[in-house]
C-alpha cells in the first residue's frame, strides 16, 4: 500500500492483511512492519493484520526532528482515523508494547484489547542502572565500540538477547535471514537514536492503573539479557487491572521468530477469546 501523509506530522507507510478482527502490530525498536513477515502471515487466515513503519522506521518519513513514544502512539491514532477503524487489538513488542501501552492510557476507547509482548512501563519499572531516565550507558559504549550494523547484528545474532544459545547453534540459517529482513528496512543511525531516546525516556508506570483494555504479558522465560524483561513484565501483571501472564518456555525476546507457531496460537487464542466478551 501507499504511503498516507498524517496529520500527526509523518508519512507513514502501512498495510493490511487478511480479515475477521483487527490487529495492529507495533513492531520493537527501529524494526518496520517487514519484520512480521512471514512468521506472523498464517494469522491472515483469520484475523485482519494491520502492520506499519514507525516514524523513522522503514519507508515512514517524519517532518518533526523530535521523537516520543506518545507522538508514534498518536501516529497510529491517525492511521486508524485514515483507514476509518474505531477500535483494534493491540500486539506490541519491546519498544512497540510502550507505544501501545501509551495509546492504551490516552485512548482506551480505541484499544479492544492488549498484548504487552517483550514489553515493560518504563525506567520506573527496570532495575539498576536501566532505571535512570535517558540513554544507557551500555547501549551508547557497545554501539561506539562496535559500529552501528555490527551492534544490530550482535544484538541478533551472536547475543542471547533475541534468541537463545540452543536455537542458533542448531538454526544459524534462520537467525542470518532473520537479521537480513531486519536491516533491510531497519532505521538508519539518526533516526535510531532518536528512536532509542524516546524509549528510554518513556515512563508509563505511574498509570498502569488506568489501562482498561484486557490485557495479555507475554514473555519468554530466557528474556533476562540487557534489560531483564521477566522483572519488567511482572510489574505490568501487577499493575495492570486483571492483566494475565504467558511465559513461553525456553523462548528469549524473539519468540515471534524463533516459535512463530506457537507464539501464534497464542495470539489467535487471545484475540478470540476477547472478541467473544
């Protein structure tokens, strides 16, 4: 599909795919819409998928040089406005679930429901030195030392962060195509940074309390590299009005790659279950 000049300040790219209940995907940090493809495409068969390129993400161009999470939340808000869509459910992954999250908080009518997946609140909710506002210092060091690409390819492919020892030792070949879709269309080093700044200095905790959407925390048990996101997402549970938990066993923070059948059925269930209330 076309790009769509929002009002919000961005020319954003977006498609959809399938039909039945609407589902927006909100993909991690820098990642496009093209991540999705085609691990998460089966859902097609029953659900109307909606992907898109966040702000600086892919083939979306943003007129504005200052990048919040609540501005990419309102990004969507326009996209469902344009595509004249009153409700949805919501996946969001890492930096995406923040973004939903946002929306969730400032425009409950919109959200039918919520899956926080790989996802936390904000510093308020991260222990350490992650719990500072701002850049950390990790994340600054390890991309100077290495260099933008290799940094990103460390993350995916030769980290634990993304997908566990066992999974690339045994599915190399797969890991390697992965991070070939990723960087294709992965946001350039200025807009990532930006990207990386509004993460860091987004906090929602203070109102989990006013998320009325149901919602799902979804995480794989190995999920513990860099920023712990277990712990994280044991404060949204907490917070979050009759918020449920799945833990996928031996799964770190790229189940939708590495179990992309699982992780799926997991997605449908939810949907299904919240679209017959």
């Amino acid at each position: 599909m076309p790009n769509v000049e929002l009002p919000t300040g961005v020319d954003l790219y977006y498609e959809t795919q399938g039909q039945g209940e609407p589902l927006i995907f909100v993909p991690s940090t820098a990642y496009s819409g093209e991540v999705w493809k085609p691990s998460q495409m089966p859902l097609a068969s029953y659900l109307n998928l909606i992907f898109h390129d966040p702000r600086g993400c892919g083939r979306s161009v943003p007129t504005q040089s200052v990048y919040t999470i609540e501005q990419m939340a309102l990004d969507i808000v326009a996209l469902m406005d344009h595509i004249k869509l009153p409700a949805a459910h919501f996946i969001g992954h890492s930096m995406g679930g923040r973004i939903a999250l946002s929306l969730a908080q400032n425009f409950p009518g919109r959200v039918k429901s919520l899956i926080m997946a790989a996802s936390g609140s904000g510093p308020a909710a991260r222990p350490g030195s992650d719990c500072i506002p701002g850049l950390p210092h990790r994340l600054v060091l390890d991309m100077v030392e290495m260099g933008f690409e290799k940094f990103i390819y460390d993350e995916i492919v030769e980290s634990d962060t993304f997908f566990t020892k066992e999974f690339r030792a045994a599915q190399r070949d797969k890991v390697e195509d992965f991070f070939k879709i990723a960087w294709a269309t992965h946001a350039k080093l200025d807009p990532f940074i930006h990207l990386c700044m509004a993460r860091h200095n987004f906090e929602g905790t203070h109102r989990l309390g006013d998320v009325q959407a149901p919602t799902l925390v979804l995480i794989g048990e190995a999920d513990t590299v860099g920023s712990n996101h277990i712990a994280q997402s044991k404060v949204l549970v907490e917070r979050i009005p009759g918020a449920e938990m799945k833990v996928l066993k031996g799964q770190s923070h790229g189940f939708f790659w590495q179990a992309p059948e699982e992780t799926n059925q997991v997605i449908l269930d939810w949907v299904k279950k919240q679209s017959e209330k």
